[in-house]
C-alpha cells in the first residue's frame, strides 16, 4: 500500500508540496473523501480499503459476540433493524456527503460482510457434510447444483446491470445501497457452489488462468483504473469517437487495455507483493495461535 501511495503522489504532484496528499492515506483517512485530495486516477478505487480497515478493527469482537448466542441475536436484530430503518427511510443522515461516508462504511457494506463470514461458517463447519450429501444423492443433484450455479451467475449479471444503468451516486449513496444484500448471497452461494459441489462451472471458475488472476487480483485492483483511463485517452487522442458506447470495435480497444492491466498487476505483484508476504510470514511465524483455539473461541 505505501509504495503504491508513494507512486500515485509523486505522479500527481505539480509541487513539491504535494507528495504530503498521498500522506493521509496511509492512515486510511479516505474512509471520508472530505478528509484527503484524490490522486486521480489511481486513489478512485481506494475508498474501500478504509471500509476493510473498519471491518478488521469490529472482526475481534466476533469470538466475544459469537460465544453468546443472546449478545449475538441481539447485535445482528438491531443491526437489521437500523438497515431496514435506514432503507425505509425512518432514518436519515444530515448531508448527502454523510450519506455517501455512511454507504461506503462497514455499516453501509455489512451485507457483504455478513455473507461472505456465513459463507465461510458453512464451508468450515458443513462443507464436508454438503460434499457427502451431494456425492450420495449422484447426477440429479450435480445438475441442479449446476443450473443453481449458472442461475446466480446469471442474476449477479442482470443484477449489476441494473446498477451501472444509474449514475454511481443513485445506486451507491443517495439512496440506501441495500441491494448488496442480494448481490451478497449470490456471491456466497456461488463461492460455496464452486467449491463444494463438482460442476463444470466450478471447474472452468479454479482453472489456471482464473487462478493466476486471482493471486494478483489485489494489485489489479490498485492499477487497473489508470491503465484503463490512461489508455482510454490515449485511444481517443488517435479516434476521438472512440469508445462511446458498447461495440464490438469497443471490446477489441479494450482487451488490449485490459491486457495491459493484468501484466502490469503481474509485475506488481512479483516485484512488490510477494516479497512483501514473504517479509510478513518472516516477522509473524510462530505469533498466530492454532485454528482450534479460534474454533473454542467461537
């Protein structure tokens, strides 16, 4: 994260002064866009680390919460109930600027949050005993396994059209995002489709090319915004029409871009990533306790 703060400043800046833009954050500060200066392109996609940082800060007192059945009924129905009160509308925030803090919160993100801990509950917990049930019950059950696979694939697809035909602030802040409440599901029931029933989807989703984008999927994530944006004026300064809409001409300029991205995600990702995990395994072997001790805490 710091060299790729460090980079983004120094490509922004006019000024000596303004290297000190990329200083915030490194606290994580963007979690309120009032509190930092964009380093645009490359901070547009850096809100959400913030959001991880909140969830990661709330994630210690899960074993507290999870250990008391009341406490934890308790947590998740008033959690419920202030999202439907906020989706209804009986509660508000003073300013679209808060409304738009909020929606990028954890709380705005709790959902997703939500699924994807039910989605490892049931994989660590029930996974074996799913696998079993599905083996005993043969081809019947691989197919509707599959269907319900391709059938979720298809809704996250209809549902994130329906989100980009609005304007980013519609969807994501001036009106309560709680339509990651679906898209939520659906990526957890896809995620444990994939990994524990045995379907033709699931093997084309852990293929090797997949597997590959995954590894370097977070530094795609901090470049593939400026590669595309940058390659997107460079296209429009030889075709000034260029790219107006969805085309095959559209799709053929862009998979280049999209090329482009990958291998300079691969480059980070060999040259920045790996030697940093591999510094962080050196200073934190021998700190984790064993997976049991999380098991008894929960």
């Amino acid at each position: 994260m710091r060299s790729r703060v460090a980079l983004a400043s120094i490509a922004c800046a006019e000024r000596a002064s303004d290297l000190l833009h990329g200083l915030p954050y490194l606290f994580f500060l963007q979690a309120d866009p009032r509190w930092v200066t964009p380093l645009l392109p490359y901070s547009g996609a850096w809100w959400s680390l913030a959001t991880e940082v909140e969830f990661y800060l709330l994630l210690p007192l899960l074993p507290a919460f999870a250990s008391r059945p009341g406490a934890l009924a308790l947590a998740v129905g008033g959690g419920a109930a202030a999202y439907g009160a906020l989706e209804a509308g009986w509660l508000s925030f003073p300013t679209p600027e808060d409304q738009f803090v909020a929606a990028h919160s954890v709380l705005g993100r709790a959902p997703l949050f939500l699924c994807g801990i039910a989605a490892a509950w049931i994989h660590d917990r029930h996974g074996a005993a799913i696998r079993g049930a599905v083996e005993r019950a043969g081809a019947a059950a691989r197919a509707a396994s599959e269907v319900l696979s391709v059938g979720a694939v298809l809704a996250l697809g209809l549902l994130l059209r329906w989100v980009v035909a609005a304007p980013y602030l519609e969807r994501e802040a001036l009106g309560w995002p709680a339509w990651h409440a679906l898209e939520g599901a659906l990526w957890a029931f896809l995620v444990l489709a994939v990994l524990l029933v045995p379907t033709a989807l699931g093997r084309v989703l852990r293929s090797a090319s997949l597997r590959f984008l995954g590894r370097i999927s977070y530094p795609l994530f901090f470049v593939h915004t400026a590669v595309l944006i940058f390659g997107a004026e460079l296209i429009r300064t030889i075709r000034p029409e260029a790219l107006a809409g969805w085309s095959a001409e559209s799709i053929a300029l862009l998979t280049p871009l999209l090329a482009a991205a990958i291998a300079v995600a691969a480059l980070a990702h060999a040259a920045i990533e790996r030697p940093a995990l591999r510094w962080k395994a050196r200073v934190t072997a021998g700190a984790m306790p064993e997976p049991s001790r999380f098991r008894r805490a929960a």
